[in-house]
C-alpha cells in the first residue's frame, strides 16, 4: 500500500509547550506537528480524528507525559517516517543526542559520518517529522546559539531548559 492509499489518523494532545498533534499512518506514529510549526502541512492532511486511547496514540501519549513530567528521558516508540536516507541517518543521529545537553550542527554532521555537511544536517534537522521524539531541539549553532527551529525557537529554549533542569545538566555541550 503507498502512503497515498494509508489510512491516516490524528489526535490533538495537551503539552506545556502547547497543542500537539500527532499522526499515525496504517497504525504507526507519523508525525509530531507542533502550533505555528514551519513546515506544517494544512489539517486536511492530518486524517481523520482518532482516539487517544488507540494505538499508536495511547503509547505515544504516555511516553510524551512520562518525559513532559520530568520522569523519562528516552522514547521507545515505533515510527514511520519517511525521507531520503541522508534525512534518517540525521534523524537517527538526533536520537543519539544525550537528554540535557546540545551539539552543533557540525559536531551532528561529523557524528553520522559526514564531516562538513553542516548545513544539509540542518535542512534535515529542520524536516524532522516528529520534534520531541525525536530531539531536534537539541542542536545549536557552532557558537551555542539557538539557531531555526520548527517549533519556535522561544519553544526550543523552553525546551533546553526544561532538559537541563531535570537532568542537572548545566551547560554541557558537545556529548555524544
């Protein structure tokens, strides 16, 4: 079945950071859209509404309240997420990102094995297809400054600082 024919569904969650709306397609987690998120497709696209109380939602859901609450670091959820495979090797690379701390574009691109492709590491950081879950929020510019973020960067900070205050982190940069 292609993604044209999938049976996509949707459900709006509360969050401190504001509403998040994930997708599923054919029962996977899809998508994490955020409000006002760049690269935000038109509702239409979202599906039709589902239950949080489905899967792939009710885990998703859990898992986002378990790390919103300060008790869980990590998600361990199944994703179905498309793009080319430069985009999933920076995806992947994202999950590696230790919680509380940050890495720049560069040391991303050295880290998935590509040195001085910083900035296409950044187009793909910025397709993301699921913030949060995946940690996008957790790269910065080579100097630390927040740089773009789809989600906002006044959300990105709010991010940062939450992980660094439950992980005690500080300023820790750099640790793959």
């Amino acid at each position: 079945m292609s993604v044209l024919d999938a049976a996509i569904v949707h459900v709006v969650l509360e969050s401190p950071y504001g509403p998040l709306t994930l997708v599923a397609t054919d029962g996977t987690l899809s998508h994490l859209y955020m409000t006002d998120q760049r690269h935000r497709p038109p509702e239409e696209d979202f599906g039709v509404p589902g239950d949080v109380r489905d899967a792939p939602f009710a885990e998703a859901a859990r898992q986002l309240a378990a790390y919103f609450a300060g008790e869980s670091t990590r998600f361990d959820l199944r994703l179905d997420l498309h793009g080319t495979p430069f985009q999933r090797r920076v995806w992947a690379g994202l999950t590696e990102i230790p919680y509380g701390t940050t890495v720049s574009y560069g040391e991303l691109a050295e880290h998935i094995g590509a040195p001085g492709a910083s900035r296409a590491v950044g187009l793909a950081n910025g397709r993301n297809p699921v913030g949060i879950i995946v940690p996008c929020h957790r790269v910065v510019g080579a100097d630390g400054s927040l740089t773009g973020y789809g989600g906002g960067l006044d959300r990105k900070r709010r991010l940062l600082a939450f992980e660094r205050g439950v992980a005690g982190a500080g300023e820790q940069e750099g640790l793959f």
